[in-house]
C-alpha cells in the first residue's frame, strides 16, 4: 500500500497538471491576476503551464516529498503556490489529503509578496 505522502504527491501533481478527477479549486491572489491582467494575451495559460510543468522539487522545499509548494518567476514577479486541504464541505481541514474521497485540494498561487 503506497505511503500517506505518496498519495498526496500522486493527487497534487495530478490535480498541478490539469486532472479534474481530482477534487479541487484553484485559487490566484489579486496580485497574480492583476499580474496576468497587466500581461499580453495568453500569460494565464503560461502561467498554468509553469505550474503543471514545475518539477525542481528537492529536500529543502519539499520535506515531505508531497509537491506542495512551489517557488518561480513569471514576468518578472517571484511567485509561490501551494495546497491546502479541506473536508469536502470547506469548512475544515482534511483528516486525510492522501484520500481523495475525504479531501477538496485548494491551490493557491499567489506573489511571493503576498505570503
């Protein structure tokens, strides 16, 4: 049987990489719309494509090898996004984010300034 952290990896690169079996949301700041706003066209489907496509995943910012986080550059701006993990009514955290029957991902990409 695969590890928690396993299935949380597996169910966060899924639901990164455009997977909507995946119970989830994904979330931008106001400052990445305005970001993606003040941008030529097709900068929201650039900036999914960084987040689906990041892989430099390593020891110092994902201790436990969950693909949770994530640091990079877009038009020039540092930004950030991360899971969270609710019970499927939103009100509470997950008791398991491994099982997708008991968790909604939340994914929220924000500037690294508005952390």
């Amino acid at each position: 049987m695969a590890s928690s952290s396993e299935n949380i990896r597996k169910l966060n690169d899924r639901f990164r990489r455009g997977d909507t079996s995946v119970p989830g949301h994904l979330v931008f700041t106001s400052g990445v719309k305005q970001l993606v706003d003040d941008s030529e066209d097709g900068a929201m489907v650039e900036l999914a494509a960084l987040v689906a496509g990041f892989d430099a995943f390593a020891d110092d910012n994902d201790p436990y090898c969950e693909h949770d986080f994530g640091a990079f550059e877009f038009k020039g701006e540092r930004l950030f996004f991360k899971f969270d993990y609710f019970a499927p009514g939103l009100t509470e955290a997950s008791e398991d984010p491994g099982d997708p029957w008991q968790s909604i991902r939340v994914l929220t990409i924000m500037l690294a300034s508005e952390y």
